[in-house]
C-alpha cells in the first residue's frame, strides 16, 4: 500500500486517513463481518418500536440471522437483527407508501438506454451531491471531500457515494477516510450501489455495454456489493446507480424485484449539463473526470446539500 499524497487534498483529509487506517489495520483481520446466505425477500412488518418496514434481504452476519430493511416512508435502511422483526402487513399496503410509489415510478416504462430512473427532487430547491467511485487507479478526490465534509450545513453534509465493488475492494485507505468522516459526523453517506465490477468497453456500442454486456450476471452484479458494505459495516441504500446510467427494460425490472430505485442524474457537470433547484448532481470522486470537479469546487459554498431520502420522500425543502 503506497503513501496518502497531499497533491490532491489536505493535511487534515491526510491526518484522517492515516488515522482511520492504523485503526483498521490494529483492527485486525477478524474485523470484517463474514456475511453468509444472503437472499432476497420482500416482506412489511415492523420492528420492536413499531416501525413500519420493507424487509428486501435475509443473511447471516456472524452466524446471526439478519435482516435488510428500509423505512418505506423516510427511504431509511436498516442491518437488523431478524429477532426484532415482525412480519405482517400487506404488499398494497407498502404501495402506497413513498418508497413503494417511487420504486413503481422509476422503474416504470417508457425505458431510456441512459438515465433511467429519478434524476432530480420530487419537490423543493435543494440539491443531492452523487459521488461516483468506478473502479479507478487514479488519485482519490481528497480535496473535494474535504471540501463537502467542511461545509456549515449545521450537522453532518449529505452525500451519496455510489460505489463500486472493485474500488471498494482495491482502496482500503481511501474506503476508511471515508468511514472516519462519517464516524466523526463530518459526512452523512448514503451508500448507493454501483454493481460489482462496472464493466466498460470504449469498442462496444451502449445497447451492448456497461450491465448490458453479453453474459454479464445481473444479480451478483448488484448483491455482491450489498455483500461488501454489510461486511464493512456499513447499510446499502435502497438506491442503485448503473455504471454509465445505461440500463434496458429487463435490468431495469429486475431492479423492482431487488427494491432497488434506479438513479440517474440531471447534472452531470463534466458533460455540461447545469445545476438546477432540486438537482442530482455526478461527479467522479475517484480520480477519473477531474473536469467535474473542477467545477463543482466553486459552487460548493452555494449550494443547499440534501439527503436523497428526503429528495424522493417529498420531505426536501
């Protein structure tokens, strides 16, 4: 494992690194949750306190059987014991909710070979900062995380990661800066999937690319990410980013089944498109489109960040 460069980012994103990383490291290799038997189901219920919930996948995490929710009216997910969950309830009944409104709603047809699924607030003038990490061997955008986990926001600055399980796999350092931030509530992450391997092939036309390469395994394309965040602590989010935001209609269905929202973008600054009231803007924080943070710096201290849940959950101001 190489050094942490200051080329791209501050003392302090270095000094939090390097502190999360001895962290890790003194952990030891028992740290990580082995997570076993991982299935997808769909199930309402409620926990102890009375929460309503959508139960979308069952496992083991350590030999205890567990469960993978989310708060069909806040977007919220949740890693919880199985033991605290309780089935019951009825599938028209979760349809009605936001979540279950808003999962019909973008993975509803007409389907777009790019940018299918929400790419804006369904309400208010806020924006929701994405954060793209494709597998990448250029340098992290320290910089701009500093940048973001800096802003008075009065509390932790929403951003969503969309992460891919190659960069998740292949930057430890740069995977426990990012867990510090949000361990010393700098940061609220929401962890977007952005499939296991991102596969790119510059020769091949969209129809046949990203996912919708020829043998490409959809579903461990999606679970095995969901695999790795759990195993490092952290909870998936109900939201999938696909690589290149090229999807078709069976991808796209299967998403549904899986409880997954697909997110796209109206602001994908290296491409030109501008900041609006209610944007979700990409940008790469892994090195590849240094273009879009270029511009995304300057405007940083501008903007009114929020969370995605409350974008799509109509709670955004």
């Amino acid at each position: 494992m190489g050094p942490v460069s200051l080329k791209n980012g501050s003392r302090v994103g270095f000094l939090l690194a390097l502190a999360a990383l001895l962290l890790t490291l003194t952990a030891g290799p028992g740290a990580a949750a082995v997570i076993t038997g991982y299935s997808v189901i769909s199930k309402a219920g409620t926990d102890f306190s009375g929460r309503e919930l959508w139960a979308t996948r069952s496992f083991l995490e350590d030999g205890v059987p567990h469960l993978l929710a989310v708060d069909p009216r806040t977007f919220r997910t949740y890693d919880l014991p199985a033991v605290s969950f309780r089935a019951h309830g009825s599938v028209e009944r979760f349809r009605a909710t936001p979540f279950g409104k808003s999962l019909a709603e973008y993975t509803a047809a007409p389907y777009h070979l790019q940018n299918q699924g929400a790419t804006h607030a369904e309400a208010g003038s806020g924006v929701c900062l994405t954060v793209d990490l494709c597998p990448s061997k250029r340098p992290f955008e320290w910089e701009m995380f500093d940048q973001v986990a800096a802003l008075d926001q009065k509390g932790p600055v929403p951003v969503a990661i969309a992460i891919s399980g190659a960069w998740l796999k292949n930057h430890p350092q740069e995977l426990a800066y990012l867990k510090a931030q949000s361990a010393r509530g700098t940061l609220a992450i929401t962890w977007v999937n952005h499939s296991l391997h991102h596969p790119y092939d510059p020769k091949l036309p969209l129809a046949g690319n990203f996912l919708l390469t020829p043998g490409t395994d959809f579903d461990r394309e999606v679970l095995e990410v969901e695999v790795l965040l759990l195993s490092e602590g952290l909870v998936p989010s109900p939201f999938f980013r696909f690589p290149g935001l090229v999807a078709d209609q069976a991808t796209v269905r299967r998403l549904r089944e899986l409880s997954l929202i697909p997110l796209g973008s109206n602001a994908w600054l290296a491409k030109g498109e501008k900041v609006e009231p209610g944007s979700f803007i990409l940008v790469h924080g892994n090195g590849n489109e240094p273009k879009g943070i270029k511009l995304l710096l300057p405007m940083l201290k501008r903007l009114t960040l929020r969370p995605l849940s409350e974008a799509l959950s109509g709670r955004l101001p």
